[in-house]
C-alpha cells in the first residue's frame, strides 16, 4: 500500500514540478485548486522522509560544470559520499529560488553540527546568460552566511546545463533557464537519492528532519 | 552591500510631498503603523471593503528583482478583482500566479480570500530604486474593480526570516 502511495505522490509531482515549474513564464494564468506540495508529502508517508520519497531511488548524477571559482566540478565524484542537496535555478528568479535556498539554509541550521558539517549545497543555474560566476558568488553568499560548507554554485554551456538536468532526472528547463523544476534532490552518504523536496511552507523542517536520515553517523 | 539608507524625516517631508501629487509612493523608513493609518489601510476596521494582511516584501537576494506577498481579504457579498498594482520600490510591478505573468487580473471571491505566498503567487518589482533592506517599509497601491485604490505598506523580511502570517478579518 505504501509503495503504491510513493508511487502516486511521485507521479503527482512530476505533474506538480511540470506545472508548477519556475518563477516566470510569458502566458497568462488563473489560480487552480492543485495540491500542494505538503498535501503531496502526506502520501509519502510510510516511507519515513517528510520530503516526497523516491522509489526507485536515483544514483547521485556524473556531470561536469564550472564553479564560481572558474574551476572544473565534478559533480558525481566531487560531491561523492557526502549528503548533497542538488537544486536548478536562477538569480533572477523572484519567488521559488530563494525561497527555496533559505529553506534549504534553515535546514542546515536545524540539524546536529556533525551533519551539518558533511552536507553539501550544489545550485546550478538554468540562466546560462546572465548568470555570470560574480553573479552567482554574490547571490549564494546572501543564503550560507554561519553554515560551515559555502553553497557550491555551478554553471556552464546550455548544453551542460541541459545534461546535468537530464542526468539528475528533472524537467528541462525553458525560456532562457526561467521556467525550470522547483524540486531539490537530496543525495545520501550512500549516493542514492531516496528523497526530494518541492516549494512548500514547511521545506526547511523536511530537510531538517531529512537530512540527518541519509547522512553517515557512523 | 551598502548600509542601510534612512532618510532624515524632514527630507522624508519633502519627499513624499513632491511624489505625493504624482506616483503617491515612495520608499524609505516611514513606520507601518503611521502610514496605514494615514493611508486609510484595508486593516484599518471590519468595514473596509477589502482587507490586506501579511503582507511583507522578501529581502532580495539579487539585487535587481524583488517579491511582495500578502492576503486580500474581500469582506463584501460581491466579487472584486485586483486589476493593478503599483509600488514605491520599483519601476516596472507585475503580479505572478501559479508561476505566470497575471494579465487578466486577481478576482478575490465573495467573503473569500486570495493568498499570494511563495510558490504561489507574488507581486514581482523589477527596475528596482535602490536596495531593499530589513527594517525598510515598500508602499504599494492596489487597485481594485469595486473597492477602487488601497495604499497599502508592508515591511521588508530579511532572507531565512520567518514571514508574518496573515490575520482574517473579524
């Protein structure tokens, strides 16, 4: 039953993530009574994460990018073994981005100094235009301030973004990088995703209470 | 960045003055409670026609781009739609729903409510004036179909801080 749950809640998501996806987008819309993201995560109740469970779970992505340094990111290998919150976005997105970055900061701040240590914040931005290495150092440093790992931010080619999107399974994003998946995966000690969150008023205590479930406490 | 910018109250003075007669709006220091009052706010009594609440501006993180969120509140038996929105923070205002532009307008049903929240709506201020800060109050003006202009002023939420939550109307 539970597994049937999973099921249903994940491919409620990615109907959610496809409709929901981005902060902005040219054509006119109307408010509609869709579920939202936290009446999504009760039916991933059972799999013990407060955050929308991932069954099967994804291997943590390979994909290259550049980081704000202007060096060469490894994703798979340089992130490897360590509890990694992966997330697209983009500077100039109002609403979801940096909602979603102060969630996943007041996250951070509510788990025990051990797991905090080990985590890891990778954000790559769909806006391969504007979104220069100064741009992105600048945006990211507003959310980690007191967090013992800076948020890695990562950028590249339109076709690297796109593959490092491909590779980490979420929605493709268009125009220009603005309309992109709002869904942030988390990556266990074991490199598994076995979770994702979506936009929802209570993201910061899912991560909280999801992150320590995949870190290694040994 | 910059430290904050507060105006002295008497440039303050002549400031809301010169823009008084054209935009009605300015951005600056002005306490929430003063300008509510002088501005008739939707908060002010159950009698108001339409009400706002919670409202606060997000600290942008960008620099260039900034969301306002807030309840509307319609306390009439008619609906009523929000057909513009104007700000003193920036040049160019546009209201966002379900992740998309908003032409049309907003309708608030009858005794019902609208919530713009992150994820679901916001009003997005492009071109901005000048930083946005905690402890800076933004004005905007709302226009409605039926209840016609509210002036309505909201606080500025540092990035992480928690958003103040919206309160119905008795």
């Amino acid at each position: 039953m539970s597994r049937l749950w999973s099921l249903w809640a994940r491919l409620a998501a990615l109907l959610l993530v496809a409709a929901l996806a981005g902060c902005v987008s040219g054509s006119a819309g109307t408010p509609t009574a869709s579920p939202s993201a936290s009446e999504l995560n009760d039916h991933a109740a059972g799999s013990g994460y407060s955050g929308l469970g991932l069954d099967p779970p994804q291997p943590r992505p390979q994909f290259t990018l550049t980081d704000t340094a202007g060096k060469t990111f490894r994703f798979g290998t340089q992130t490897a073994g360590k509890p990694t919150l992966l997330f697209f976005g983009y500077t100039t997105c109002p609403d979801v981005c940096p909602t979603t970055l102060a969630d996943i900061a007041n996250g951070l701040r509510g788990v025990p100094e051990t797991v905090r240590k080990q985590t890891q914040v990778v954000f790559v931005t769909t806006d391969v235009k504007h979104d220069t290495a100064a741009v992105l150092k600048s945006y990211l440093a507003k959310f980690d301030p007191g967090l013992p790992n800076r948020f890695i931010g990562l950028r590249g080619t339109q076709s690297e973004v796109d593959a490092a999107q491909v590779a980490a399974h979420v929605t493709l994003a268009e125009d220009e990088g603005r309309t992109h998946s709002s869904e942030v995966l988390l990556y266990g000690s074991d490199d598994y995703a076995r979770v994702a969150f979506l936009q929802s008023t209570n993201q910061a205590e899912q991560v909280a209470h999801d992150l320590p479930l995949v870190a290694d406490t040994k | 960045m910059g430290a904050v910018r507060r105006l002295p109250l008497s440039m303050l003075l002549a400031v809301l003055l010169v823009v008084a007669g054209a935009a009605g709006l300015v951005r600056g220091s002005i306490p929430s409670s003063a300008a509510l009052s002088a501005a008739a706010d939707g908060t002010a009594g159950p009698q108001q026609p339409i009400v706002v609440s919670g409202g606060y501006v997000r600290e942008p993180a960008n620099g260039v781009s900034a969301a306002a969120y807030f309840t509307l509140y319609n306390t009439t038996d008619s609906i009523d739609v929000l057909t513009a929105v104007d700000s003193g923070a920036g040049a160019q205002v546009s209201l966002h729903t379900d992740g998309m532009q908003h032409s049309a307008g907003l309708s608030i049903p009858p005794h019902g409510s609208v919530s713009l929240a992150p994820g679901k709506g916001h009003v997005m201020i492009e071109k901005l004036y000048g930083p946005l800060k905690p402890g800076q109050s933004v004005n905007f003006q709302l226009t409605f179909a039926q209840a016609g202009q509210l002036l309505l002023t909201v606080p500025v939420i540092a990035i992480g801080a928690p958003a103040p939550t919206p309160e119905a109307p008795r």
